[in-house]
C-alpha cells in the first residue's frame, strides 16, 4: 500500500559543509542517513526522520540542519495537518495511534498564568549567597501535635514520628522504569539522586541488582503488574510508591513489547526473556479504597513499619475526593501526576484527552485535605510539566512539599523530547535497550548533568525564596499569597486560591 | 466601614515600636511609665495605630471573662449584647471611661462586660476556653460592625486610631493599675484607620504586640484554619495570637518549644546537636514548619503569668531586654527603658529566635503558681 504519510522533518545537508565523516549515519538508529560511496555523497530518508536532532548536534561541520516539514495542507481549522496525517496512519496500519512523553497540545499551562510576589521596602529580601537559605523537605504523614517531655538541656520526644524521606533540595526524579529506559540512564538517576541528597523512582520495572547500593535514595514502585516485586526490593527502597495510574495514560495499564525484554529486563522484573511485559490497567487486588488501604498496610507491614508509602494517581475530575480517601488509606505521600506527565508509550488519543493540568488538581487536592483538616497527615508530591525552578516555586507555593520531574531530567540526560521513545530506537541512548545506543549515555557524565540541573534549580529557588524575604522552603510551602494570576478566569482564580495581578 | 472593605490587602504592613515592663511579683502598677516609654519611640509610629494590654486591672472580677468590645453602631452592639445574653452570664456592662484627646478622633462605641459562660452550655475548664474563643470568633466573623478587642480573665485590651500615648491618655490608662503592661505604636503601610486593626491582639489570656511582616503569612494562616481558626483581620498579628493559643494551650507545649516553633533554628545548627536533642527539633520543625514565622518580626506575647520577647530566626528586628529588680523590661529600643527606670543596669539584646520569658514569681490571684521561677535566659545561654 502506497503510504500518504509526509515527512514530519526536512534534512537540509550543505553539502559544502559536510566532509563525509559518515558520523549521522552512524548516530541515526532510524537509518535516515546513508553514505553513497560511489557518489561520495550522504543522501537522507526525510520520512524516517523523527527530528531528535542528535545528527545535527554531533555533525562536527555544522552541516545538517533539521527542519519541520513546511508544507502545507488545504488550509482548515477542522481538518489540520496533524489530524489527516493520524487518520492515513491508522487508515495504513488498523492501529492505535501510539506516541511518547507528555501531551503536546496548547491546554493552558497554569505556571505561565502565574507570577511570583518579591518584598520591597516592608520587608527586607534575603541574599542566597550570604545567608542561609533551607530547601531541606521531609516527606511523610506529620502528626497533629507533638508531645514533648523532659526538661529543658534533657528533652525527649514523647510523639513517634513515622518515617519520613529526607531531601536537601524539593525535587525528586519521577517514576521511569527501567526497561522504558536504558539501564545506564537508571544508573544515571539512582547517583545524582544519592549525589544530591533527592530520590529516584523505579517505576515499575523493578530494580537492577546493580543498583541496590543506591537504595537510601530509591523510591521503589509497586504497580499493577507488580514486576520485580519481591522481599529484597522492599527491603532496599527508601520509600515504597503505589502506582495507581499515570497523568500521560490515566486509566490505562502498560506494555511493554517482548523484544525490550533482554536478558536483563528479564531478570530484573522477573518475566521471561523476549514476552511482553503487560501492566493491567488497574490493579487486581485494589477495585476499591479499601483495597488499596490494604495494599499500603501490607507495604508498611513488610517492611516493618520502617518506609513511608506514597501512592501516585493521575490527576483526574475528581482527585481532591480520592486524595482524601488515599490519606485516610493510610498513605504518607500523595503523588499527583498531571495531564502534561510523561510516558514511555501511550495511546496518543488517552495521552491528549484523559487528564487535567496539574497545577489545577494540585490546589484542589491540598485545599481538600486542608478543609478536612488532614494535610498534616500525608506530603503532596506533583508531577507531570515541571519544565523549571519557577515552576518548582509555584507549585510548592500552590500547596506541593516536593515535585517529581520526568521529562525535564532526561532533557538534562540529552533526550529531545521528540515523541519516539516507544520505538525503543533513541538515539539518545535514554529509551532504548539497544546496547549500541544505549552505550552512548555514560552514567558518570549522565549523573553529573543531573546533579548540575538540580544544583541549578537549587540556586533558583533560594534566588526566590530570598526575593520573597523568606529563608526556610517550609514557609512558601501552601502560601500561595505570593502567588498572583495573570489572565485568568475568576473560576481559574477561584480553583488556584490566587488573587489576580493587581489586586 | 465593612471590615472586609478596609483591607483589600492580604495582610498588613508596618513598622512598628513594641514595649513590655512586669513587675514578676505581681506588684501592680499604673500606665503612666508605659505611655512615657512608648511614645519615646515616636518615630516608629505614625498616628494610626496604638494600644496598651493590662493585666491584673480587674481584681474585682478575677474569674470572669472580660471582653472589651468595639462598635461601628448601636445596632452592632444590641446584636452582640443579644449574642453574649443567649451564652453568657452577663455579670457586668459598661461604657470604657474615656476622655477627650487630641489626635484621637471618631472613636466607635468602647464598651466591656465581665461574662460568666452559661453552666449548661459547657463542661469542664478547658471547654470554657474553647466556648470563649468560639464566641469571639462568632462575634468577630458573623456581627457586622462589631469586634472583640480582649476576651481575658483580669486583663484588657486598650487601642484605637492615633499615637499611642494619645491612645493611654484617651482611655485614661493613668487611672488602672496592673502588674503587666504591653504597648504597641504602629505605623501601617496600607491599613486605613481601623480601632480593631490596632495591637495587641488578643484572645482570650494572650496578647501580641508585634512590629513586623510576617513573609509566611500565607501558609500560616492556612495551617491555622485546619484548627478552627478564622482570620478575620488579615493581620500576622493575628495568626501568632492563634499560634501561640494552639501550641500553648491545646497542644501544651512550652514557650521554649514554641519559640524553636516560630523562630527555628537552622538545619545546620540542629544536626550538630546531641541525638535527643536534634530529634525534638527536627520533629518540631516536621510537625509544625507551616508555623515557621518567616521574615523579620519582634514581639511581646503576654498573658497572666508571662511576658515573652522573641524576634525572628535571623533577627531582622531589634529587641531589647532589661531587668531591675522586680522589673521587667523587653522593648524595641534601649532609650524608653532607661527612661521610665534610671537605676537599671542590666540590659541585654537576645539573638535572633532566643525568647526572652519573664514569669510571675507569685501572682496573688493564681495561688498555685506561687514557686514558680523567674527565667530568663541571658544571650550567652543558647539552645
């Protein structure tokens, strides 16, 4: 069958520039390139190209530019070129329309609609570089009131404080499993978690052997296919994470094709090598809270009551209602996962429909739990389009103790966000289980790009908390006075807690 | 004046001078030296906003809850008059005796009862207290035109709209005599004159005379709501009042625990501490970090017993304390304290989060605290 399909991208080679070292042909693992020897001439497949750009970043003459395909369909506001393009597709394949990281299309980005407050005069704005500037969180269920004995010089604390997770900066990597990603990238996030005093998270992909001696700085995910699941990966994580769902697939389970699953992937989440990797899309032993209240305890039970438990939900119409029953379920740390989240692979029609933003899910779920009168009791951790520091801020200043951040650290990583991971061919060396793509992310320099972005980030916020005249991240945490609205609806305002710009 | 239309602004700006003076043995005294020292510090306020708290002026009606009351109108008071009859046995009304003063201009309606909460609507002492603070709130939320400037037992809250010693003189202060005597000078940013918005704040027992902007307002004021507490006045004030009634009085924490509460102490400083040591700061800083007092501040909280002094972890506001004898002095600056006492001696400046507490050594009205000891904690005498 004849395809009608475009290319997505234009390689636009100059030719006076290019020396025929061969090197995009080599990088390309979707074989756009190719070097004709007679003609001594690189010629490129355009409809291959998934605009990644590593050609262009590694051709050592500048001669490749990547652009996107300009040309255009009759003019239609209806009928655009994004909406024939996935019809022909699925018209040519009887498939679902599958796609990679989070949802690219224009809902309204709340952080951008958002600006933060800074002192004058009143109050004086603290200096970073001088002073000290705390960022360290806790996360994990805080009682109500504390109980404190003994006398001054010999006091005791009388309230037993359950486990908490210790950060010295309010970010966390979010939930990738290995097997999404390569093994080297996991490597990648468990050091610069260890090195930065943060977390990573498994994902569902269970834990490599390899990587144990990072557990003091794992979160270990228990999802619905519960791969890789077993006593030992309890016992090694810093915290445990229920994965309930994901804001890039709400409602959907995974898979993972057969011909990822090497030998390691096999072993690591305990299937075997070469069959699919299917995740049910609920959990089959939680249909309801309860269910799932049994799960935590059963958690929390063996591991000896010694790890707090975090469950992670999509943000969805109602999450303020489930947050609150997660808390009363006894979970320590409610992770929101908003529509913008990134995924390995979704349905593209689930990833850009199902979901709301998560600055709006965030404020309804932290205003929910406070009107109940139980915020204390669990952290709020928000994902899904944390793109920078000023969105850290005002998130935490929404109501969040700490942010997970998928896309962004694997951006850190090299990744282009160019949509592909599920071919498992990126260039990258991030979502694959090629060992000849893989090999080109080195753990090392991959860990030192990480620690550099959250060092970056780090100096940010205390930039801002500084301006804001505060120096501990606790009291921006919830005060979402210093947070104003620019553009929004009364409504908008109303959800976000926030005052418009001006008033 | 709605209430809700005079602060369009999250919370109010000022500057401001703060004076305490105790005598810790109970000894009372009248507010001529407090009006002197206050309006010392002339040049921290700006005529719109002073207020004195005293305790121990009602001797007479020691068991009772004194409210002193404020109204726009007539009919704001007929409905609080009917509110407090419905909870309360109403043992005293009157108007607060004022004078004519210069610089003290529209003064609203001041009137004080002594109140005794109806037997059948409550059970034991602590439900009292808890009954008494609702039925501030209701007052201060639901009666329009109506706010309750103190709700304490022997004590009252004087302020209004001017210079502070205007404010003494107006209400006559010279002619009441206390053992605590706590006042405030403002100078307000954006506050449009409003009596209630003038210091102390205070509910029931506690009074806070505060200079500073709390940065952390915000999320004060949203952990102070999931305990019931409603901020009417958009005031940080306001919330350390709340703070000091939640951890104090229903939590029963010290004032130590509350002062490493609100003025913490820092990550660095607490893991060099001891391991029991450590583990009470961080739990405290775990539990109660949303009531972290962020941003420059100093103030005076105060009830029957105690005076308590505490500026911000990083000491962005000056405060000074002194002792002579019996007397107690914690003060924005150093001058009005020797001015009202020209033998002391000792004075000290407290670090930044270290409180400063003076304590009733025996308070003839409260038997059972007779024993108990002055502290004070000299600055060299840090957690």
């Amino acid at each position: 069958m004849k395809s009608y399909l475009l290319p997505q991208f234009l390689v636009d080679r100059d030719d006076y520039r290019c020396i025929r070292c061969e090197v995009c042909v080599r990088q390309c693992a979707f074989d756009v390139h190719w070097y004709d020897g007679e003609e001594d001439a690189v010629f490129a497949d355009e409809s291959k190209c998934v605009g990644c750009l590593r050609c262009v970043t590694l051709c050592p003459t500048n001669a490749l530019v990547v652009r996107h395909n300009p040309t255009q369909h009759p003019p239609n506001a209806n009928w655009t070129k994004e909406v024939l393009q996935n019809i022909y597709k699925q018209a040519e394949t009887g498939g679902v329309l599958l796609t990679g990281m989070g949802c690219d299309k224009p809902y309204p980005i709340y952080w951008d609609r958002i600006v933060l407050d800074a002192s004058q005069v009143t109050n004086p704005s603290i200096d970073p570089l001088r002073e000290p500037m705390e960022l360290r969180t806790y996360l994990g269920a805080k009682p109500d009131a504390l109980k404190i004995g003994g006398k001054e010089g010999k006091l005791s604390l009388e309230t037993r404080i359950t486990p908490q997770l210790k950060l010295e900066t309010p970010i966390m990597f979010s939930a990738i499993s290995y097997g999404a990603i390569s093994y080297n990238a996991c490597e990648s996030l468990a050091r610069a978690a260890a090195e930065a005093g943060t977390y990573y998270n498994t994902g569902e992909g269970g834990l490599h052997r390899n990587l144990y001696k990072y557990g003091d700085h794992t979160i270990c995910q228990v999802a619905s296919g519960r791969f890789g699941v077993h006593a030992d990966y309890l016992e090694v994580a810093a915290a445990l994470e229920i994965k309930i769902g994901q804001g890039a697939k709400p409602g959907i389970g995974g898979h993972l094709p057969g011909e990822k699953v090497s030998a390691e992937i096999s072993r690591t989440r305990m299937i075997p090598k070469g069959t699919d990797a299917l995740s049910p899309a609920p959990h089959h032993d939680i249909y309801s809270i309860e269910d799932l209240a049994q799960l935590i305890y059963a958690l929390k039970e063996a591991t000896h009551w010694e790890k707090p438990v975090s469950v992670k939900i999509a943000a969805v119409h109602n999450s303020a209602a489930i947050a609150s029953g997660m808390v009363r379920a006894g979970a320590d740390i409610i992770a929101l996962d908003g529509i913008r989240g990134g995924t390995g692979a979704a349905p593209t029609m689930i990833r850009d429909n199902v979901g709301i933003p998560i600055e709006l899910a965030l404020a309804a779920v932290d205003d929910r739990l406070r009107q109940e009168g139980i915020r204390n009791r669990a952290s709020i951790v928000v994902a899904g389009g944390i793109r920078s520091s000023a969105d850290v801020v005002k998130a935490i200043a929404l109501g969040a103790d700490a942010v997970y951040i998928g896309t962004a650290a694997l951006v850190a990583l090299g990744c282009h966000v160019c949509q592909k991971c599920y071919t498992g061919k990126c260039n990258w060396g991030i979502a694959t289980q090629d060992p000849y793509l893989s090999k080109r992310l080195n753990p090392e320099v991959g860990a030192r790009r990480l620690v550099n972005l959250l060092n970056a980030w780090s100096h940010e916020i205390m930039e801002m908390l500084g301006g804001m005249g505060i120096n501990a991240i606790e009291s921006l945490r919830g005060n979402r006075l210093r947070l104003r609205g620019v553009g929004l609806t009364q409504e908008e305002l109303d959800i976000l807690g926030i005052k418009h710009a001006g008033a | 004046m709605l209430r809700e239309a005079r602060f369009r602004d999250d919370k109010e700006f000022s500057g401001c001078s703060i004076f305490g003076m105790m005598n810790v043995r109970g000894e009372r005294f009248n507010g001529e030296p407090v009006i002197t020292a206050i309006a010392n510090m002339k040049e921290r306020s700006n005529g719109l906003g002073g207020g004195f708290a005293a305790y121990g002026i009602y001797p007479q009606y020691a068991e009772l809850y004194c409210f002193h009351m404020m109204y726009d109108h007539q009919g704001a008071k007929e409905e609080t008059e009917e509110f407090f009859r419905s909870r309360f046995e109403v043992e005293g009304a009157e108007v607060i005796p004022i004078r004519e003063c210069e610089g003290v201009d529209d003064p609203p309606l001041l009137w004080r009862y002594f109140l005794r909460p109806r037997e059948n609507l409550v059970c034991s002492e602590e439900d009292t207290d808890d009954f008494v603070v609702q039925a501030v709130m209701h007052v201060n939320v639901k009666i329009e035109g109506a706010f309750v400037f103190s709700s304490g037992k022997n004590m009252g809250v004087f302020k209004g709209v001017g210079f502070p010693e205007d404010i003494g003189r107006f209400f006559r202060l010279e002619e009441y005599e206390g053992y605590t005597w706590v006042a405030h000078g403002r100078f307000p940013t954006n506050t449009q004159g409003w009596w209630g918005g003038a210091h102390p704040f205070n509910i029931l027992d506690w009074s806070v005379v505060h200079n500073g902007e709390i940065s952390s307002y915000g999320i004060n004021r949203r952990y102070l709501e999931m305990f019931g507490y409603i901020c009417t006045l958009h005031t940080d004030t306001e919330v350390i009042a709340y703070g000091v009634d939640l951890l104090l009085r229903r939590h029963g924490l010290s004032i130590r625990d509350m002062a490493r509460i609100f003025a913490a102490p820092l990550w660095t400083e607490i893991d060099r501490m001891p391991p029991r040591e450590r583990e009470v700061h961080t739990a405290l800083r775990q539990t109660y970090g949303s009531l972290l007092l962020n941003g420059p501040f100093s103030v005076i909280i105060s009830n029957r017993h105690q005076m308590i002094g505490l500026t911000d972890r990083i000491r962005l506001r000056p405060l000074v304390a002194g002792r002579n004898g019996d007397f107690m002095y914690i003060s924005s600056e150093e001058a009005p304290i020797h001015l009202v006492d020209d033998t002391l001696r000792e004075t000290w400046i407290p670090q930044g989060g270290e409180p400063i507490v003076a304590e009733l050594r025996k308070a003839a009205e409260e038997p059972e605290e007779a024993g108990a000891q002055v502290i004070t904690i000299p600055a060299t005498d840090r957690a």
